[in-house]
C-alpha cells in the first residue's frame, strides 16, 4: 500500500548525501520488480524496467531521496551542539524541536536563549542557527564527543502517522512521497520500458539528478516532486499557490524550468480523461530536479507533477492521501503514454 510505504520512507534518515538508509530501503523493494538496478558515485538509484513494449521515447522518473536537515559543527565546552542547516530550512520552526544526531541516532532538543532574557529589541526578531544549539544532555564537551563529533548529521525527530480528515503528518515528506509512488509504479506491470531514478542530495543544488539524466540520457522526464501549499489563514488567495486535498499539481514554470508545453497538455488531458483530481501550481516559485535536468546533454523534455504539502521544509509536514494516490495515477500513466508517442 503507498501509504504504508510513505510511512517507512519518511521515519528513515537521510540528509543530503547521506541518504544510505534511505536508498538501502528502496533497492530492497524494488530489486525483485526491476531488470536493472544501480548505485552511481553520487549515490542515487537508477533503476530500469522492462514493460511490455519498447517505447518510442526513452522515459525516465525522478524523485530524491534526501531530506533536509542540520550538521554539527562544533562542541562546546558546555557539551552543547553547535549546528548548520543542510538545505533551505526557517530558523523559526526550530526552537524546541526534538531531533536525532549521528549515527547511534542520539536524542536531542534544538535550543536557544530563553524567551525571559531576551532583551526588549529582541522580542520580535527570530533567533537566527548561529544562535541555536543542540542539547543532547551531555554535561561537558568529553561527554558530548564520547557521542558526536564534527560532520555529524541530525535529522528531526518525527513519526508518520494519520493526521485529520484524510490527512497524513510526517517528515522529509519532500520528496519521500515522491520516493514512494516511483517504488509503487515499479511494481506494476507496464505497457513499456520505464528508467527510475532516486536521486541524490536535491536539496543542496539538484546534484545527484544531473550525474543520474547524464547517464540516462532520456528524451522525456517527469520528476515527481512536494511543493509548497500555502492554504492557510493569513496568506492572499493569489499566494496560496496549491491546495491540500484538490489533486495532482501540475507546474508550468518555477524558478529553474519552464515545462514542456506537450507534456503539460497531455497531463491536463490525461487528468480529465481519467477522472484524476488535479490543479496548477498557480505561482513560478522554487525549484526541483527538473532544473538540472531539462538542460541535460542536448536538452530533455521534462515535466513535473507534485504533490501539495504544508509547512514543507520544516519538522512535520502534511498532505493528503487522496492526493498522493492522485499524483501516482497521473504519474504512472503519463509516463507510458509521453514514452509510447501517445
């Protein structure tokens, strides 16, 4: 089921270029459904299936595998953690937020000056990472690198779990939920040969993507993405860009790419053909794989079908399982219509 596997995927760890558990789990699963299955320098997954027949173009799915998170950079003498974000992360979700560091997934709180000594021209300023600091109840700085050292990641300390109506709560949802319906769809059987590739490190400059279309060298990709849904009280209908709950997101601009415009109306078709709920990602703002895709070698055909996710980017993210099984069906049957010149 696509959720249970979502469930798997997002409780798993995996920061920017270390997304070992993370690919470990996905190669496991999709190993006895695929012909073909490969870890590249960068450590992204690509992974071939052969369908039913061979496609007139050469397609390929993409989806990362990192999350972001935060590094250590130092320890104090105090025994408390020093850190930098990895990958775009507000300060402002930060404070209090339990995370697990390192390897041996210690137990930490991520902490900052107390609201009580603050000082009157401090109240209504965020505190910003190079004020924060991790707490892992270590009392000195010996106690502390008897546990963690330098370079050392933390990810946060979420469960995936249901969450309201229809609604699904977890972490590193971005882009686990993409992770989850390309595994889905590799298990299905196919009309025509298909390349899926987990990437790597997407949230440090779509660097795993671009190794991974290289080596492909497709003629069409759809990266399935989490993007931004602003459908909450204080933000302008004009800004809320997508909805939770009203389908598959269909992009055609964003900050990196601009979609091809074939692609994009067979999505639309496709979509009302099928009965598949979908919407415009009504804004050209962020970024994903398809930036360093679309521009690949001679230049790839590419689109990107995302799901809408609230508070992206920070310790607990939520969408909709109707809109996850949403984007999985407009993914899947995208994907072998675009290969086979239909």
């Amino acid at each position: 089921m696509l959720r249970d596997t979502l469930a798997k995927l997002s409780e798993l760890h995996g920061v920017s270029g270390v997304e070992d558990e993370v690919r470990e789990y996905i190669i496991k699963e999709i190993k006895p459904y695929c012909d073909e299955v490969s870890v590249n320098s960068t450590g992204s997954v690509i992974a071939f299936k052969k369908g039913k027949n061979t496609p007139e173009n050469k397609m390929m799915l993409c989806a990362h595998m990192d999350e972001v998170g935060l590094i250590i950079t130092d320890v104090e003498e105090n025994g408390l953690l020093k850190f930098a974000t990895v990958g775009g992360i507000d300060a402002r979700v930060l404070c209090g937020t339990p995370v697990r560091v390192g390897e041996d997934k210690l137990p930490g709180v991520i902490g900052a000056k107390p609201i009580h000594l603050l000082e009157d021209d401090e109240y209504a300023k965020a505190p910003q990472i190079k004020e924060m600091y991790i707490d892992i109840g270590a009392s000195n700085k010996g106690e502390a690198l008897e546990s963690v050292c330098p370079g050392d990641y933390a990810v946060f300390d979420t469960n995936f779990g249901e969450f309201g109506d229809g609604l699904l709560k977890g972490k590193a949802l971005d882009d686990r939920a993409g992770c989850a319906i390309l595994m889905e769809i590799a298990k299905r059987d196919l009309d025509c040969d298909l390349y899926f590739v987990f990437s790597s490190m997407e949230e440090v400059g779509l660097r795993g993507a671009k190794c991974a279309a290289f080596t492909v060298a497709p003629d069409m990709a759809i990266v399935v993405e989490s993007t931004t849904a602003a459908d909450i009280p204080g933000v302008d209908e004009c800004s809320k860009v997508c909805r939770v709950g009203q389908g598959a997101v269909v992009s055609f601009m964003d900050r990196t790419t601009i979609y091809d415009r074939g692609l994009l109306k067979m999505e639309q078709r496709i979509a009302n053909e099928r009965g598949i709920k979908w919407q415009f990602k009504k804004g050209v703002t962020g970024g994903n794989d398809s930036g360093t895709i679309h521009n690949s070698r001679g230049g790839i055909r590419t689109a990107a079908i995302s799901l809408p996710c609230r508070y992206l980017h920070s310790p607990c993210g939520i969408i909709s399982e109707s809109d996850l099984n949403a984007v999985c069906e407009l993914v899947c049957a995208l994907a072998q219509k675009a290969a086979m010149g239909k």
